[in-house]
C-alpha cells in the first residue's frame, strides 16, 4: 500500500493544506480516505480526477466531505457525459446529507454520480482492500478505519476522544494516521478529539510501527504537537504534511 496525504489540516483548511484528504493505493485500487473541504484540487496532482475507484468518509463534518460536492460536479458535467458512478462509504443519511450541500438542484448529479453505502462496524471488501469499520468517539456518527492489503496494515482514527475502538483498529499496524487536534491544556473539551500526547499513547498500545499525526489544527504550533507526541510514543513518528507519500510495511 502507497499512503499520500493529500490533506492534513484540522477543522478547516490552512494556508499549506487543505482539509483531511487520504489516497491510499494498492495493485492498482485507488481509495480515497475522506475529501474534505479544499482537497479535490489537491488530489489532482496525485491522481487522475476519473481514477479514483472508490471514497471512504468517515464522517460528515465539512472537512471531511464537502469536496463530494465538487467531485460530483467534475463526474456529472463532464463535456463527454457523466461519468460511471463510484462507490461512497459512509455514515447513515451520507447520500442524502451530500445532496443537501450540493443544492435541490444538484440531487441527479450527486446520486448518478456516486453510489452510495451506508457503513456499519464489522469489515467489508473495497476492491483489493480488507476495511474493518469501528465507531469513534466524536459528537457525530463517526468511523475509524483498518486497511489490509498483502499482509500490510494501515489504521485512521478519524476524528475521536479517547476510543478503545481505536486501539482495536490499531492493532499491530505498519502505520497510525491518527489525529491530533489538540496539545495539552486545562479544561480541554471531552469525547471530541485527541491530543498529540494521546495520539502517542495509542500508538503505544497498539504496538504500531510508525504513528503519522493529523487533523492539525492551524493554530496549533507543530513543534508542540511533535513533542507533546514523543512523550507519549517512542517509534518512529511524523507529522502529515500535504504530498506527503508513504509506503506502509
């Protein structure tokens, strides 16, 4: 598997990323993991605008899905006709949320562009990939993702406060995108995000071979977060940069 950030910034996009946006690719399957607000232009350097064979979103906050939006109008309105509709994964209510961004005008172009599956836990098929599905601990329907492909493994937390589910979906895997909203602080807001030190903490218990934080907030000094991260995970460990390429295993 080939893992290329093509969005890392948290809640919003920021002046060097757009919004959380994941190509993971394998034999020839291109996935994308979330589209969030900013990132189609983006995915465009790293991947054909009609290549990608499948979107996993992993819940329905703006910075994480609004792109669908405009991907829906690159696959509709194209000068030689729609093109064939794509497989989304999503939360309950995702077709009929995405519809709603796009407008009551758009509803042809967003359902006869995509098809549209509702995610529940457990683990499914996406062409070569094996995706187990967990919840999240986010105010709304979110999920956590594993992906196994040729015995390499990549885990995504999605956006969460602390998660057991998480730790489960992290198991052993080659790599941890997890993210890392906040650093240390009083008062800090319950069962919305993880801290850069949590995010360490996790890779620790999961036994992870390399944790890449994410979802970083603009405001957010990146030398904290990598600090903060290091108390808590001794491993390899990077933060996500839009372009950034990795192989897993």
């Amino acid at each position: 598997m080939l893992l290329t950030i093509v969005g890392c910034s948290g809640s919003f996009p920021g002046p060097d990323s757009p919004a959380s946006c994941y190509l993971v690719e394998a034999a020839g399957f291109r996935l994308l993991l979330d589209l969030g607000n900013g990132a189609l232009g983006a995915l465009q350097r790293y991947a054909g605008l009609y290549d990608i064979d499948a979107v996993c979103l992993s819940h329905l906050h703006a910075d994480h899905c609004l792109d669908l939006c405009s991907y829906a109008v690159a696959r509709y309105h194209h000068p030689a006709g729609p093109r064939p509709p794509i497989p989304v994964y999503g939360p309950a209510g995702t077709a009929e949320r995405m519809t709603a961004c796009y407008g009551s005008q758009g509803s042809a172009a967003m359902t006869e562009s995509f098809d549209f599956t509702d995610l529940a836990p457990g683990t499914i098929g996406i062409g070569p990939l094996q995706v187990t599905a967990d919840h999240m601990n986010h105010p709304v329907e979110t999920f956590g993702f594993r992906l196994e492909h040729a015995g390499q493994v990549l885990a995504y937390s999605a956006d969460t406060g602390q998660s057991a589910a998480l730790a489960g979906l992290a198991r052993g895997a080659d790599l941890l995108l997890c993210e890392a909203s906040l650093v240390d602080a009083p008062d800090l807001p319950a069962d919305l995000h993880l801290t850069a030190r949590q995010a360490g903490q996790y890779a620790t218990r999961a036994d992870a071979g390399q944790l890449v934080l994410t979802h970083l907030v603009p405001w957010n000094d990146r030398q904290i977060t990598e600090d903060e991260a290091g108390t808590g995970f001794s491993g390899p460990l990077v933060l996500a940069a839009a372009g950034m390429r990795l192989e897993i295993g």
